[in-house]
C-alpha cells in the first residue's frame, strides 16, 4: 500500500477526550498522521510528542538582523558618508539613533518570523488543502490516521482502536 | 481538565456550541448586505469624495488653502494626527498586552479593534504625507533613500523621522499581527463556503487564508508566533505615541517640551483608543446582533480601562499646571496661564470637562452597564481627546515670544474637508471589513466556550 494516501479518520467533539485518545492510540502503537483541530488546544503538542518550535530563535536572529542594520545604516549615513553638524552634536551619537533601530528590530523580527512560519508550514495562496473532514474548521477534532504507516495494524483494528478510544465517528478517507 | 469558575462571569453567553460561533459570525460575511450597511456605507462614501475633493484641493494649490500662519504652523493637521494615532493604540494594546496578561475578555473584541487600528494609522499617515505638500516626493523626503542631492541623507537626530518609522512599523506589525488572527478563520468560511457549494467564495477564502488546514503541528507553531508578535508589540505600541510625544518633548516651545510627555501621551492614547472601541463595538454588536458575545460584561470592563487611563490623564494634565508653577521659569508659566485664562480657554475647558471629569461617571456601576450611556461618554471622551492635542498645539504657539507675532488660527474649509477625509476612510475601511471578514476571532471564542460560557 502507498504511504499518504489512504487513512482511518477518526471525529472528536471534545478537546478534553481528544487528549485522552491520543495518549490511548499512541501507546497502543499507533502513528498519528496529524491532528486537526478548529481551535488550539493547549497540551496536544506534548501529547502527540512534538518537539517545541524553533521559531522563537527565528524570530531572535531576524531581530538581531535588525538591530545591525539600522545601527550601522545611520553610523554610516550620518557618520562617515554625508556628516553634518545638527546643533553641534556628535556626527554618529548613539541616543538619537536609538529609536529607529527598536523599530527596525521589531519590524525584521515580526516579518521575518511570520515569514518563517509561513515557509515551514507549507501556507500559500493559491494551495487548496487535502482535508480529511471539512468539519474540522468548524466544530469536530479530526485524527487522521495513514494505513501504510501503521502496516503492522489491520485497517478495521485500528477503526476498533479509534471507536474504542472516544471517536464519535470513525471515517476512512483515500487521496488520489 | 478545563476548570469552570463559579465565580467569574460567563464571558459568552447565550449557551453556544462550537457550530453556533462558527455559523453566528460567518453569517455576515455570506449574506447580502442588508440596507443598513449599504446606507452606512454610502454615507462613508459621500465623506470620503467630498475628502478626496479636498485633498485634491490642498495638493493642487498648496498648504496655503489651510488655515496656518507664520505663528501658527501646526494645527490640525498635527492635532489630527495624534488623535488618530491615539485611537490606533486600543487594537495592539488589546491582542498584545491583554494577551500577556491571559485577559481572555479579549477574545471577543480583539478583531474588530485591531482592525481598528489599522484604519486609524492609514488616517493618521495621510496628515503627515499630506502636509508636505508634495505627497509624490515624500518618500525621498521621509525615508533614507539614495538621491542625487549627495547623497543627502535622511536626518536620523529627528523625531519626525523616528515617527516614520515608528508608524511604518506600528502599522505594518499590526497588519501581520491581525492577518495572523484571520487565517483560521478565513478557512472556517472556505469549508463553509465548500459545504454550501459557494465554489468562488471557497477559493476566495482559501486564499486569504493561504490553504489553513489547522493541523496540531501548525497551531503549535501559530501559537508560538502569536506569543512572540503580542511580546513584540507590546514595547512597539508604548513605542508609537512615545515618539510621537518626542515631537513635542524634544522642542524648546513651552508647553511643549515637557519630560511627562511620552507616558502622558500614551495613557491618553489607550484611553481615546478604547472609547473609539467602545463607539463602535456598540453600533456592531447591535447591527450584527453579536450582544451574546460582546456582553454587557465586556462593556463594563473597558469602561474600567478608560476610568484608569482617564485618571491617568487627569493626573499629567495637573501635573503640568503645578510643574509651570513650580518651576518659576515666566515662559512656561505663562504657556499654561494661557492656556487656562487666554483666548483658548473654552478649548482647555472642554478638555477637561471631556476627559477628566465625564469619565468619573464610570465609577457609577448603572453607568458603566449602560450600553446608551456608555456610547455618549464614548464619543465624549474622543471629543476631548481632540480638544487635548489642540490645546497642546495651538495654545502654546499661538502666543509667540514677540506680541506682534500673536494671533489665532481659524480653520478654513480644508482643513475640516482633510479630517473628513480620515473619517471617510476609517468608516468606509470598517464597514468593508465587517461585511467581509470575520468581526470576531471564531477560532479564539471556540477555544474558551468550554470553560467560560454560559451552560444550559
């Protein structure tokens, strides 16, 4: 069987009961493929064993960046490419250049992660999504379960795991 | 497991599911728009061309058609701008701080104040732009580009400059900021629009919402960036109406170059912010029949934020009067004797009627739970809050060092016909965007109905 393309899909309608299935199905040896939920909920990352994000250090660095750049632009600029005397302060003195460079730092670093995030989770315009149950925007927790994945695992095994586990309704779901 | 208080209120009521918030927010962005809106919408219109005909005007002849003179050469150009920007610090102050602070009132009102913001800061831009004259030739002149003067750079000692890119920023780490917010819930009319076999809606919402699935893995990142931008803005908004402070602070007038400036002024801004908020959130709850999530609760609570923040103003405004005293320098005694006893004194009055003394009602609990009289104290605080930036601007430059440089300014037609402009944006903007996009954060409701809504 081809992996990602055929799937057990199982429907949640509570949060605090998805948490508990996911803990159930992963260790009775099951792969999660994803999670799809209409909201956050706090605590599946751990559940489902995600390491945490490293867009934070994204977010870090880009800001740094920055910070760089606006502090050597206007040292430059002002310093040493075109001086001029402003009521006979220092060409390049810091204090002045202090709020430009916060809000270049602030600037790079909003764009840049949310840029980063943009890049890492695969979001563009003109993608139409592979939706496993449209529901899953509105009101229903959706655990998508790949078959070729879990081969050790007969398909209505793991419907009896899923049913078992709190499902409100175990689907199955194929991708051309 | 959710804990469910027994002694908080319920911040939704009206015993919602999750398909409830789903189909009670997207239905107004899938109906036609009823009357209401298309006269709303046309009144917007009518405003903005009439604007438009006045900017025109200004761009044709020169800011000459405005009522400034060599005493008085800021007016209400600047004192439009800083009200603008002002209203503009209620939607960031919203989403950031309150979200650093676990607030979760928030959720409710968070969209349609920051787009608030957003319209605000465009309408405060056009002031600036708009007062050099020559708006096409404003990038060279505002932004550090390279020019055959020199190059002749940009003057990075000056805080009008800062204030380029302090708004450029504000505004654009806003925009992301809400677009963030608007992605899940763009995808929640995509899948609506599929299920109800709307194919344009559904690819039109698809790609506003960059093909949002909602998996575990990308809510988990989505969390952390929203974390990390309510962290970065958080300084950036105390940032924005600081340096706008700055273009008072760092001058020598008196009555303006006052240390207390930069906290004063943003205090002042979150309180015009969240009466603007307030002005509107009324009209929309009731226009939308939202009332079940904009509860009177939530009312009650920024009336609670605008009697801090009008107390705060308050203070500084007192402050100051005892500082020009205090000081002993004749200049700066004599800017606030003005502006107390002098031809602006019925500015100054109303000043302090509006804001300082009108929002003690609040501490009122039948006033706070108003919904009538909270709207009229709404638009009061933000007429006062104009009157604050005029009697800043003008009253301390209209009487020069030399008494044959005193006089008045008097508005002429453009100047009234550019505020209106900013009005015509801001409701024509707002009203696009409560008929297209979501006014509430469906994903964000949904994520706190289980632990503090109504039950049956």
């Amino acid at each position: 069987m081809d992996a990602d393309k055929h799937f057990v899909v199982g429907i949640f309608e509570d949060e605090d009961v998805l948490l508990d299935a996911i803990r159930k199905v992963r260790s009775s040896g099951v792969k999660i493929q994803e999670v799809y939920s209409p909201f956050p909920v706090h605590g599946i990352d751990e559940a489902l064993g995600y390491k945490r994000t490293r867009l934070p250090i994204a977010a870090f660095l880009f800001g740094m960046t920055g910070t760089i750049l606006a502090l050597v632009m206007q040292i430059w600029m002002l310093g040493y490419d075109w001086p001029m005397i402003i009521g006979g302060k220092n060409f390049a003195s810091l204090p002045p250049f202090i709020p430009v460079t916060f809000e270049l730092t602030v600037l790079l670093s909003a764009l840049g992660m949310v840029g980063t995030f943009m890049i890492v989770s695969d979001m563009k315009p003109y993608k139409w999504p592979r939706q496993f149950d449209i529901r899953s925007t509105d009101d229903k927790h959706v655990m998508a379960i790949d078959l070729a994945m879990n081969a050790a695992k007969s398909k209505d095994e793991l419907k009896r795991i899923l049913k078992d586990s709190g499902a409100s309704e175990v689907n199955e779901k194929s991708f051309e | 497991m959710q804990v469910v208080s027994a002694i908080r209120e319920p911040l939704i009521t009206g015993t919602k599911t999750l398909k409830d918030v789903s189909h009670d927010i997207s239905r107004q962005v899938e109906g036609k728009p009823t009357r209401l809106w298309w006269t709303a919408f046309g009144i917007s219109l009518a405003l903005l061309s009439w604007g438009a005909y006045c900017c025109w005007m200004l761009l044709w002849h020169g800011i000459g058609v405005w009522g400034l003179n060599k005493t008085v050469g800021w007016a209400w150009d600047i004192t439009n701008f800083v009200w603008w920007v002002g209203i503009g610090h209620a939607g960031t102050l919203i989403s950031a701080i309150l979200l650093l602070f676990r607030q979760r009132w928030r959720m409710s009102i968070n969209r349609a104040a920051e787009a608030m913001t957003i319209f605000a800061v465009i309408c405060a831009a056009s002031f600036p732009g708009f007062h050099m004259g020559r708006l096409w030739l404003g990038f060279y002149w505002a932004l550090p580009l390279p020019n055959t003067f020199g190059s002749l750079w940009v003057n990075f000692n000056s805080p009008l400059l800062w204030d380029v890119f302090a708004i450029s920023t504000y505004f654009t780490v806003s925009l992301v900021f809400w677009y963030m917010g608007l992605i899940p819930d763009f995808a929640v009319i995509r899948d609506r629009a599929v299920a109800q076999g709307n194919k344009i809606r559904a690819l039109a919402y698809n790609a506003l919402s960059f093909g949002w699935q909602g998996g575990a893995k990308t809510w988990m990142r989505y969390e952390s960036v929203a974390l990390i931008l309510a962290g970065l803005s958080t300084p950036l908004v105390l940032s924005v109406h600081t340096i706008v402070s700055f273009d008072f602070a760092t001058s020598v007038i008196p009555g303006w170059h006052t240390t207390i400036f930069p906290p004063y002024f943003v205090a002042g801004a979150i309180f015009s912010g969240f009466a603007m908020v307030l002005t509107l959130l009324l009209v929309t709850r009731k226009v939308f029949k939202l009332e079940e999530y904009i509860t009177v609760y939530h009312i009650e609570l920024m009336n609670i934020i605008i009697i801090i923040t009008g107390s705060i103003v308050g203070i500084a405004y007192i402050t100051e009067l005892f500082i020009s005293w205090y000081s002993r320098v004749p200049y700066e005694g004599y800017a606030f004797y003005n502006r107390v006893q002098g031809p602006y004194a019925w500015a100054y009055w109303s000043m302090m009627t509006c804001n300082v003394i009108s929002p003690q009602l609040f501490w009122i609990k039948k006033i706070r739970t108003s919904i009538v009289a909270t709207f009229v104290l709404s638009i009061i605080v933000n007429i006062g809050m104009w009157f604050e930036r005029f009697v800043i601007i003008v009253t301390s430059i209209h009487r020069d060092y030399v008494p044959s440089s005193w006089t008045m300014f008097y508005p002429t037609m453009y100047d009234v016909g550019q505020y209106i402009f900013t009005f015509g944006i801001f409701f024509t903007a707002f009203f696009l965007f409560a008929k297209f996009f979501p006014v509430i954060n469906m994903a964000e409701v949904k994520s706190i109905l289980k632990s503090t809504s109504e039950k049956k």
